[in-house]
C-alpha cells in the first residue's frame, strides 16, 4: 500500500490506481478498503440509470448542509442492508473513513473511466438513507436504498454544476416500503488522519442539538406510531412522489390504509414545525388522493399537545391532530 498517496478534491484518478494504492477492488459501486480503514464509493449516474440507479447525484442543500446522494449495492431484487451496503452505512462504527468518486468521462486513448475526487464524506448519522422505487438490471420493480452523504466536517468538497441530480422526466406516484432507519451505533468516533485524509471528528451517537436532534425525534415519533397503527390492526405504508422537471423525490411520512389518513410527523410541537406540517400535507393531498382515491383525510403527528391557537389553526385548514400522550397517542382513530 503507497502511504505517499494524497487524495485531493477535484483530481482525476482512476479505479485501478486507488485499488493499487488502497488494497480494494475494482468492480464494485462500494469497494471497502480494510487495511487502508476505507470505504471507496464510485458514484456514475448515468451508467446506473441501466440498472434503475436513478438517485445519485448531487441534491439541494437542507437545513443541515450539503447533500450527494448515492444508491446502494446490488442490481436485481431489493436492496438489503447487508455486505457493502452495511459497510457503508457502519463506516464510522469500523473506524473507516469514506470517499466519493464521481465518473468523469474516459481515460484520454484509452476506455478506462476516468474518476474525480468529490472529497471525505460521512454517512448521515441520523438518516442514513432512504428507500426509494426502482427498476433492476432484470427489469422488475424493487426497492433501493439511496444514501445520503455529507462532506467530513472540515472539508470542502469538490462539487460540479454536472454533479446535481437530474430532473425527473414524468410525474409519477409510487407505493414504497419504508424500514426503520433509527439504528444509530451506540458509540462515538473521534480519530487523528494521516497524510491522505483531513482531520474530523465523527460524532455518531452524541450528535449535537438542533435541527437534527429534532429530525431524530421525528423519526422516533413516526416509528411509535407506526407500532401503535399496527397494535390497533391498521396497516401503514408510504408513497414515492416525482415531479416532472424536479430532482429527487417527495416522501409523505406515512400512510395509513386502514382509515385512509395521511400522516405528516414534527420532532417539536412548534408553531413553525406545524406550519411546515402543513404546507407539506397540502403538497402531498393532491397527489396522494389521485393515486388513493378520494375522501383522504391528513393530520399532523406531534410530540406533545399544542397550544389551543395552534389547535384552531389545523382545524380550520381541515387537518386532524393526533398527539404523543404517556399512554399511547391522543386524537387515534380519527372521529368518522
């Protein structure tokens, strides 16, 4: 292994070069390197759209940053958090570092496709990814997991206007699974870079407050309810929304079947976060009720009970409350 190699942002490299000085392979989107504690991601968003890998790229920035998305190992069948895919998202826990390669074009008289060095990526500590709808190397539909990347604390990585994600070319509406994505390890990862790597420290189970404390009470939120729509015989599940001439992809927080309801959940009983609430629920009725059918019902999930002004704004918008209670969840069912 050539300990002298630097990695820096916007160099052109290629697969077999990083195998030689890294110890990993060739072939594959995530290649972990375990001697050299890496995890090599190539990301070719044109090339995967062959295998239903139409989410990589580059997304709009969120509250918490920048944002590259990258779909998972495996080209027919759905996508399992297994083998590569586990490698990826447990970097931090193994103590290995990430960095995103994007295709750039050939090696000038040659086939080989050349790589650009995007920058040291961490996975998502919080939501790790996202399932979204595909289509497999085998032409049947399945589930991928697309994970969402953000840049090492401390670095700056080497984005181009050619790395953002396509626009979708159809609106279309799809019925998706969507698992727990709430296991965070139970550790934190803070280590000292050699030469190649930039210093970071990688916070995993103490993540700081915020606005991703709050996403991670959503999650947490939304994963109760969801045991309590089950206990009470319901069943639940979610849609994938694409809006022609848009990147990327709408995902409702959840659906309930049984009473037909749309759920949108908030980390905060604010009078922000309900606002948020919604403007979302209002985006999402219309293509839901299309897909569903008529007489769809929405309510906002919240942590805690609102105040009565907050109360009286939902209800004159038509949108149902339910509510986090010591003993289960208040406003469930909805009153027919």
């Amino acid at each position: 292994m050539n300990t002298t190699f630097e990695l820096v942002p916007g160099m052109l490299t290629t697969r077999e070069e990083i195998a030689a000085v890294f110890g990993c392979g060739t072939f594959q989107g995530i290649e972990p390197a375990v001697e050299a504690k890496k995890v090599l991601v190539y990301s070719d968003p044109s090339a995967g759209a062959a295998f239903g890998y139409t989410f990589d790229g580059r997304a709009e920035d969120d509250e918490y940053g920048p944002l590259y998305l990258y779909t998972g190992y495996g080209k027919s069948g759905p996508q399992e958090l297994k083998s590569r895919n586990k490698s990826l998202r447990d970097h931090a826990v193994a103590g290995r570092d990430v960095h995103l390669f994007v295709a750039h074009g050939k090696v000038p008289g040659s086939g080989q496709t050349q790589q650009r060095y995007i920058g040291q990526m961490i996975v998502d500590p919080i939501t790790p990814y996202v399932t979204r709808a595909g289509i497999g190397e085998d032409k049947k539909k399945r589930t991928v997991l697309v994970f969402r990347l953000r840049p090492a604390p401390g670095t700056t990585p080497a984005w181009q206007e050619q790395d953002r994600l396509h626009a979708a070319a159809t609106t279309a509406i799809e019925e998706i699974d969507v698992p727990s994505q709430l296991a965070i390890p139970a550790q934190t990862s803070v280590k000292e870079k050699n030469s190649e790597q930039f210093i970071a420290a990688q916070t995993i189970a103490n993540v700081a407050g915020g606005p991703k404390t709050v996403n991670l009470r959503e999650g947490q939120l939304v994963e109760a309810f969801k045991k309590h729509l089950a206990a009470a015989g319901h069943q639940h599940k979610t849609f994938q929304i694409t809006i022609a001439g848009e990147p990327g992809a709408l995902t409702p927080d959840l659906y309930d079947v049984t009473d037909h309801v749309l759920y949108e959940g908030k980390g905060l009983t604010t009078r922000h976060n309900i606002r948020v609430a919604l403007g979302q629920l209002m985006d999402y009725r219309r293509h839901v009720e299309k897909f569903e059918g008529d007489g769809l019902r929405v309510a906002v999930l919240l942590p805690s009970e609102p105040s009565s002004d907050l109360k009286d704004l939902l209800t004159s918008q038509g949108v149902h409350l339910v509510y986090r209670t010591e003993d289960g969840f208040a406003g469930f069912p909805l009153p027919s």
